[in-house]
C-alpha cells in the first residue's frame, strides 16, 4: 500500500486527489496538508468526506511528511512547492507537483510568465512533464514529476498528432480555451462569486495566460522548432470542465501517387489513432461529433475531435476533459501509478457521470 | 458474475445504473433495453459512454430477457413493469421494479393517484418496498423489488426515527421538498427546457404529487396508523439532488423524573442515531450543519439533521440526497446487494463528487 | 425632478436602484455612496453602467448628502442607517431605509434577533413599514420608510389576505422560502463562490433567520394578535427570485345557510381579490397556475397563488417575486413614488424579463 | 401611434419584441401571430406577460395583418417569411423580418447554407441590410428589413472597423462564438433539455453553421474583397448572451515618419473610435477590460474591445451583446425607429440588468 501525503488538500485539486485516492485500491492518504485549516477536520472543510475521511488538516511541513510517506502530492500556489523541495525530501519519496514549478525547462520564462522568483532552479531538469500519453516511459523513472496544468493538458493533447506528424502549420496554431469554474480555486474573490459568473461568460488573461509558454514549450518539442501561439481562456458558469477550440491551416501532403493536397478526414484520423488508439483515456470520437464536457465530467477521459473547413484551407481541432480529474488530480494518480509500476488505471476506471 | 438486464435503459435513471453496474465488480449488463433507441448503439446515445459500452440497445421483452440474466431491472414509466411481468419472469429471475407499480398497497390508491388501471395487482402483496435501511430483512428473501421514489426515499428516512419513535405528531407533517431537474426525465417537453428551467424555481403537483401516498403509506406503519400529510414539490435549476425541509409539532417526552416536556436535541439526536448509527448510507450530520444536495452528489448517501424550533415547538427536519443515486439507481443496486446475499454496499463505495 | 442620494449604492441592492432610478423621470441620482469603492468610477464597480452612469463614488455623510438631494436610500449593513440618521437630516429630506433598522417596532427584539444595539430608537414610532399594498396611506406622509426585507414582503403579501380575514389559523403558519443568491450579498465568501452554490440547494438560519420577527410582527397586525411560526429560508443556485412556499390549517367558514365547512376555492379567491383586485403590482394568478420566480424577474411584480388541499385541510399558498426589485429597489421606489405625491407605478412599468 | 404586427410572437424572439414594445412610447402591438398557440391567451404561453398583454394569439395571415398595421415583424423559421411576403403587403406596410431570409444577397449562397428553395428572391435586392450602425441611412428608406442574425451582430460589429481601414489582415480572420441557449429557440428538443445544457459547453455547426456567409458577405463589403473566414458557435449554459472572439494578423501600418509597424493600441483604439464614438449602442471600453455577456444582459448594448499580442502579431477581438436584443428584438425595434423617423433609440434606452 502506497502512503501518500497531500500539501494542499483543501483547495478544489487536492480535494479531488482525495476523492480519487479513497477510491484507489493501492494508495492511502496519511496527511491532508493545508495552509488554511491546520488542526480542522478535513470533513468540516469538504463535507461531503463526513464519515468517510476522519483525519484532521496537517501543517504543509514537506520534511516531516517525507519521513512517513512514499508520495508527496503538491497542490498549491505557484511557487510553494519550489520553495520547500530539497534534496532530503527527494532522496526519500516521490513528488508529483500539480503546480506550475517545474514544469517550464526555461526558468527565466516561467519567472517572466510568473512574475515570481524560482527557489529550485535546480531540479527543473531532472523534473518530468507529466503527461502520460506522451511522456510515459520517462515518468516510470521519475522521482519529480511535474503534473501539467488543466488548460495545457487538453490543449496539448488536442492538436499533439497533428503537430508531431507535420499536417499543420504549428505557426497558425490558435486555441480558444473555455474552462468551468473550479479552475479559479476556492478562494474568497468578488470575481467569483455566484452572481458575477451565473449567467456570464467572459475572456481572461488574453495574450498573457501563464498556461501559454507550458503549451508552446510542450508543443515546440512536437514540432522540432519553437513555437509561439495565441491561447486564450474563458470563464464558463459551470463547475467543472474544460473545452478547447483550435485553429490552424493545414499544410498539404505529398501523396504515394506524386500529388499534393489538404489531408483527407482518413488522413488526419490516421495520425490521431497513430497516437491515441492504444490510450485508455483518449478518446477520439465518431466522424461529426463534437467534444462535450459534461461526456467527460468526473472522470479521467480525455475527448478528441475534428473538423477540416476545405473553403479555408483549415482545420478546427476541439478537446474536452474535466479540469479537476485529467487536467488536475486525476493525472496526477495516473503519473503516481507509472512512478510506482501500479497498472496505469488504476483508481481512475470509472465512467464519466451523466447528467 | 450477476447478469444484469435493463429495461428502460436510455431515461436517466436507467443510465445512471448503467454507470454503477459498470463499477461492480460481481455485476455485468447483459441487456441495455430502450423503448425509443432500438439498435442503436447505447455510447451514441449516452456519449460519455463511448468506448465504454460497445452494446446496442435491446427491446424491452422481459421474457426473453428472463431467461438471458439473473436480474432485471426495470426502469420504465408508470404501468409499464405491471404490464410486461408475469410468473414466468418472476420464476426465472430477480426483478428490482423503479417504477411505482408495486409501490403502494392498495391498489385502489395506485389507480386513484396514477390514474391507470393496474395490470398485475397480483404481485404486489409479495413485492417489498426496497427501502433498504427499514426494509433490510424483507428485501434479503425478495425476488420482487418495488425501488422507492426519490422523493420518498428522501422524504421517510428524514422524518423516520421520529415518527417510529412518537416524538411528532405525524398527523402535523409537511414535507417541502426541492429536487433538481433529472428527475423531470430525458423526454423533450418545453417546460424542460435549459431557458425554461434555469434561472427559476416553482411548486409543481401541489397537493397532487403522485409520491404523497407513497408517503404516507410507508411512514404509515412507522406510526402505526394511517395519515394524510402535505407534500409539495419544486424545481430547481440544477441537474441532481433532493432536499427535503419537513415540519412537524413535536410531541411531549414523559422523562424518568415524572416532567414532561418538549423533547432536547439530545433525545431527538438519539432516535437518529438508534437507526442510523450503523447505517453506512445515511449520516446524520453534525448539530447546526445543515444537509445540503451538492454534499452527496454522485454517492448513495443521504444526509439528514434538524433544527428544534422551540418558540413554535416544532421541529424542522432536512433530508439530501442524489435523487439517481439513492433515490433511483443506487438504492437499486444495494436491493440487489441484498437480493443476491452481496455485500450490501459493493458498488456503491465512492466519496460524493465535490465541486 | 427629485434629486436622490444613495448611500450603499455598490451593493446589489444599491446597484439596483441606479438601475430603476435611471429609468424614472421624475427622479435622477445625484450620489452614489458607497463604503468600499471611494473615488472609483461608479461603472468601473458595476460595468454594465458604461457610458451609463460617470459619476464617482462618494463617501457615506448623511449630513453632507441631506443638503444636495430630496431622498436618501440607505442600502447598508444592519445598524448603519440608525447609526447616522438624526433630526437634522430628517428635518431636510425623506429618507427610504433598506435595511432592517426601523422594521421592527419592539427595540428589544430587533436587538435579540440581529445581535446589535439600536442607535435611534427614537425614530422607531414614527418609521412607516413601507409594503405599499398594505400601508399605502402612511407612507405617503411619511418621512423615514422601513423598506421591508425581500423574504418578509414575499411571505406577508402571499398570505395576508387569508390572516386578514381570518380564513386560516395564523398560529398554524409555516413559511418555505427560496431565494436566488443576490440575496447573499456581493461580500467575497466562500460559501458564495459559484462552485459552492452552483448544483446546489440547502437551508440556512434555520428557526433563527432574521427576517422572522418582522413576518411575524406584520401578520400579527393583519391577525390582531401575536403570531410566532416558522420561517425557513433556502439558498437556490439563480441569480434573483424568491419563492415563497406557505402552509396553514383553514379555518371553517361559517355560510348564509347556517352550514359550516373548508372555505372553497371560491373563498378563498375571494379574499385574494379584496385586497389585491385593483392592486397593479400583486397579481393573483389563474387558479391552477403556480407563480415561478421567472415570470416576475427584473419586475416590480408579485405573483401569487394557492391550493385547497381538502385531504388535510391546509391551504398552500405560493408567492413569487425578484428579490431586488420587490423586494428591494422597486418597492423603494414605490415607497419614494407615493412619498413624493408621484405616480405609484413610476419608473416601474415594466414587464418581467423572461428567459 | 405606430401599430405593429408580429409574425412568430411565440418564440423567444417574437416575445422579446413584446417586451420591447410594450416599453415603447410610439407603437403599440395590435397581432401577436402564433403559428403553434393559435386562439390561446398570449398570457398563458408566456405567464410574464399576465395582466399586462390582454390578447390571444392570432394566425400569421400577412395579407389581412397587413390591412392593420404600419409595420410587420417576422420572427419566424427560415423560409416562411419570402413565403408570405408579396408587392401587396410591401405597398401597404413596411417589414422587419427576423429570419435569414433576405439577408444573404446571392440567392444561391442562401439556398446552399439553408438548404432550402428561396421563395422570393425578387424581394432580396432591395432588402436592406439592417445593422443600424453600418447601414443606418439605407435602413431609414426601406421598406424591407433584413433583420442581422445574433452571431452575425456581433461577430461584424467587432471587427468592422479593422476591416474597414485595413488594419487586420482579413483573410486570418477567425471568429470563436458562443452564445447562451436561448438563441437555440423554444422548440422541444432533448438536446436543449437543461440536464443536457447545464454544466456543459460544446461547438455545434462546426465549418457549417449558416451564419457564416452573412458575416462573409458583410465584412466582404468592409474589405472590399470577397472573403472566406472560420466561425464556430458554441452552446454556453446560460439563457441570454453572445460572446464572440476573434482572431486576425494585423497588417503593418506605415506612419507619416516612413517607418512601418504593428499597429500600435492607440491606433487600433482609433479606429474603433471613428466608427463608434459616436454610436450609443456600441461601447468601446477601457483598454484592459474584456467584454463579459453579463455586463450587457437585457439591453441593446454591444461592449467591444481588443488586445494586441506583439508575440504572435495577431490582434484579439471580443464582442459581447445580448442575443435576444441587440442580436434580434432590440435591433429590429432600432431598426423600425429608423424607418418611421423615430428617435433611433426609443424604446431601448435601458440599463442592462445586474445580476
């Protein structure tokens, strides 16, 4: 049984890494870390653990929790987890950061994007971006995983095929991101208040999200060539889920018979199941149906389609997952079981709920 | 392996069991039966099913499904099960009916309030009222089920304790409850509409609801006499959850030292606790925490507490629960626990989904 | 052209008033106070206010504003208006109070029920309780208006006409409310957040709500004696509505022909009618017909309704208004109307949005 | 008093247009047409409307409304209206027709994208284009009114003037919609039902949604040039709004020192104000504010604004209105105050509504 301690587990990612890991036959939690609610029953924090966690909020001290786990899971502020890392810690457990610190290879980028200074700097290297799909075997190996973020998990995954094979113009790449809520944290801000998103919707941080240099970082390395790209996020009144819409013109295709044109539907479902038809988790979907977020709520799926516009030369790529499970907690579990040589599904087969 | 056929697969309730079944480990779906998707394949219809169920909607012939499964549920409109079952299916397999066709004993009341003929009176002396937690025993040697409505199911485990144990006068019940719009069913009807429902909230059924004699039969026995009470619903613009807010005028307790009085929080709490305490799916919560839908959804548990009202000497009970989970579908899967000598909980063992 | 002051104006209340006294033409705002937001553009705290309003936010002196304008609306915190208001003030202006401060006449029970001590009691007598369907007459010569809680205006004018007359038994009452999560207030709370309150329904200040006493003292007026009952207040995931749901016992009427009996359908209706026939804003819907928050939102109007339950011999009464309007803003303007000598209606004359 | 008859007054649309109407100083409705509610009370199928509109609805017989009105609304599925429409009625009264049916100047570019035979292609020269703000004098000699689609509103209005003055490279030009559900209509369909909207968000019509060509065709005529451009609506869990942003390359500038460049913020800025600074219902706001629906939610505004992302040299556009006003009712009462010499704003001059 693999002990895990959780730094953060009150805020909406690590309450689901708690939900998940109760679930998982191979895992338990022994520390429920939180800045917020030292010595607090975790079930007056999330009631709907009432009964079912019976442990109280943990301070967040990193060495302490080393000594009595096996994996140290960080769901906190930017910048939290690259301040306590060290050396003791990493000789004695794994650690899967859900947050931003280690997942950009270029540390003055993040501390741009970021606008904070980064206390690790010596651990980004060995860090491991953590989506599975693409970086499996390198996570097995891993002591230091950097979980990828919500936005960047299903943008990513949503145009990776077409990148990596060269069937569009990474240049044009434009995403058009709309998340749920819970993306926003449990943080006490007008912003986000019942009355301010019901009924709303509303771009954010345009030209200027933190999730932009991770995605063009990870879809450089695709591409061979670095990239920059518009991603742009949007504020949904629904809990959970994440939607992203892709823009790129396609680049034409020299076929056997010596003629060149846009890829054919055939084409570019054949580099999508190239990738993706052996993944649990991917799901490409029928020839005309659109991703939804509610198909993949509460689960860790990841829905994938597409559509070719012959009159403009491009192809409109879309992707759905749930924020808190693939694009938080549940890749999370999903990195922690490739780390420890579990089965990689373990704790995450469950069937997305509906309605 | 229990094989397990539906009928009536496609509404929501009967999607919701398919979505538990698939995570039970001694139950497999051998029948998705659906009135309107006849071979159509079940993931085109619920998309969050794709890759997941790889079947086709089946008819709805119970007898052949009989002699295909061990256990068949029916998840049909009003009359339907009545129709379609006969000795032959009764003798062959389990059937757990969530419908209200064997709800009610007499079934002059069934036909009065439902207003249609009943087609098998015959089989509802034998069928058990599925309500797990007062019913347990009944249900153990049952091969005919009748699964509680949802509102029901909220509306007697929030009042029970204390009507069984005489603490209020059951003849003063009023029982307001709320539910989300899932319960209105997948048919396309206006009034169902997002912009009809959303953004609002209104009583329906007033003094007509067809679960009010369901009511009031089962909490009936519990006080030893009939009663008549109010029962009103309402929507609400969400998609699962029940809350109930039930009002009664509580009795005088004689105690050991000759006084009498309104009874404390503490005689209140000990009824629900002496048939609670030991129940995994109910949790009575902590004095001044009030049951809220949100703390449950997705699970089987239900959430009850109270609040004394001493200036009027009533008391206010609440009740919450997810009306496809404990007031549907999951309650079905633990009666087929039950039914086949399963623990009664498999299945049913997750954390609510929060946010 | 009046000239109004309104001090708490980047409350949702506040903000509503800007809202309704920009459509009035017979009033114009000449200040828009406010606690929080000193000096900031009003349209940058509400931007729906663009090129709307360009005024700044001033500070909250009462005295100062009493020499710019005619009428002052207080939009503040509990305690605030009695805390600033003086003979001074009321000596030049009229003022319309949307708080609770000068609701209820008994000081001793506004302090025990909203746990703070009362600064002028001694403008208590002469406030007029501003719900003009009722009061009309006094608070046209008034100078100091208690505009009544949103709740309270809702369950009083739901169940009125039946106290007034005696056709229900008053000490029987027992008020189920639901309102949208403007009522809330726009204070950063995490139990306001959206994804705390989005997919749910729970009850709060349960038996202790402080809109209570001020039910209470009213109906007891219209009952000619004291009446305590039971009031239960939920919070529902939409943005405005409330939705009153009442139950009483009926009282047996006794008829021309000597006989006595349940008043009928009729009856009741009746009494609706006296009081509400030839009233713009209370509008008793056709029988059969339940009010929903929808069909009055963003409108000055009261949806009422009821029905005979002849099993138990309650009545259920339902009433639905918008908690800002009604219930807040457009009966402050209503107030201001007949305060001024001006068209009731003014400024309110408009249908209901809907969807 | 202008008497105005309304084709489809049962729809979302046509109901919006009551209530604009209702608010109007100078019309009065004299038909509220139904195709489904024939001789019901226009009360009954929209309860907002109780005591306000005292009519029952009447056939959609233009030929005999045209003997009694001095303008015709057709809010009407696509088709019906160059159905009806014929030299008779257009020499008697004139038409605002909120389908697609006289938008599109090439009869078979409409034919194509709607699928359908065009009935009275006579009629579509003259039509005007009715986007008050590009086409206002032509709007004012009309007799015919091709109404603007939602999408189509907003998508031009928000790049128009870069268009226009060449700033963005127009073929680049792609447009991220979405809207709130009401633009999906009041018809009864499972995928419109809330448990399927709520929680939930999706593209539809991908490539192919038909109000592509009309932003073609109107943006053409800005740059001069024909046009092929993306579009893609999405469906957003909320009633009312339509947010759109786009996407382009800019197009270097040459300035008056020789020296060329990306435009900078005040020169886009520029542009936008010389089309719009003098419009009431276009709001260009503060650099740095993005539009959200809420801010515009109930009114005929249309909130615009941009930001530069130097990075990629691309600019991102974003429109929000109100689907139902500017981007349907609001704009066909603009329209009609236009063609009856009206002030251009009677009837619209309202706050949005917040929250």
């Amino acid at each position: 049984m693999i002990k895990a301690g959780i730094i953060g587990a009150t805020g909406y990612a690590g309450a689901e890494l708690v939900r998940l890991l109760l679930g998982h036959k191979e895992a338990e939690i022994v520390w429920y870390g939180s800045q917020s609610y030292v010595n607090q029953n975790y079930a007056d924090v999330y009631r709907n653990m009432f009964q079912i966690v019976d442990e109280k909020c943990m301070g967040e001290d990193m060495d302490a929790l080393a000594d009595q786990v096996d994996v140290i899971f960080t769901a906190t502020p930017q910048g939290y987890c690259a301040s306590i890392i060290n050396d003791a810690v990493l000789s004695k457990v794994k650690v899967v950061d859900l947050s931003a610190d280690f997942r950009i290879k270029d540390v003055a980028v993040y501390e741009k994007w970021y606008g904070i200074e980064h206390k690790s700097p010596q651990y980004i290297e060995e860090a491991v971006y953590g989506l599975c799909e693409i970086n499996r075997e390198d996570v097995k190996g891993a002591r230091l995983v950097a979980n990828p973020g919500c936005y960047t998990t299903c943008s990513i995954l949503t145009a990776y095929p077409l990148v990596k094979e060269g069937l569009i113009d990474a240049d044009t790449l434009i995403i058009d991101a709309k998340s749920g809520t819970s993306g926003a944290g449990r943080g006490a801000k007008v912003q986000n208040l019942f009355c301010e998103v019901n009924e709303n919707i509303k771009a954010y941080g345009v030209a200027s999200h933190r999730h932009t240099p991770e995605i063009e970082e990870q879809l450089g390395y695709a591409a061979g060539k670095e990239l920059v790209l518009n991603f742009t996020p949007h504020l949904v009144p629904m809990n959970r889920g994440i939607l992203v819409t892709e823009y790129a013109s396609l680049n034409k295709v020299k076929r056997a018979d010596g003629s060149t044109g846009l890829p054919s539907y055939e084409e570019i479902r054949a580099a999508y199941d190239k990738y993706y038809e052996r993944e649990k988790f991917v799901r490409v979907l029928d020839k005309g149906v659109c991703p939804e977020t509610k198909w993949v709520e509460g689960s860790n799926y990841v829905d994938v389609n597409f559509v070719i516009d012959e009159r403009t030369g491009r192809i409109i790529m879309m992707g759905a997952l749930d924020n808190l499970v693939k694009g938080a907690a549940g890749q999370a579990v999903q990195n922690m079981n490739l780390m420890f040589g579990l089965k990689e599904s373990e704790g995450l087969e469950f069937a997305p709920l509906f309605p």
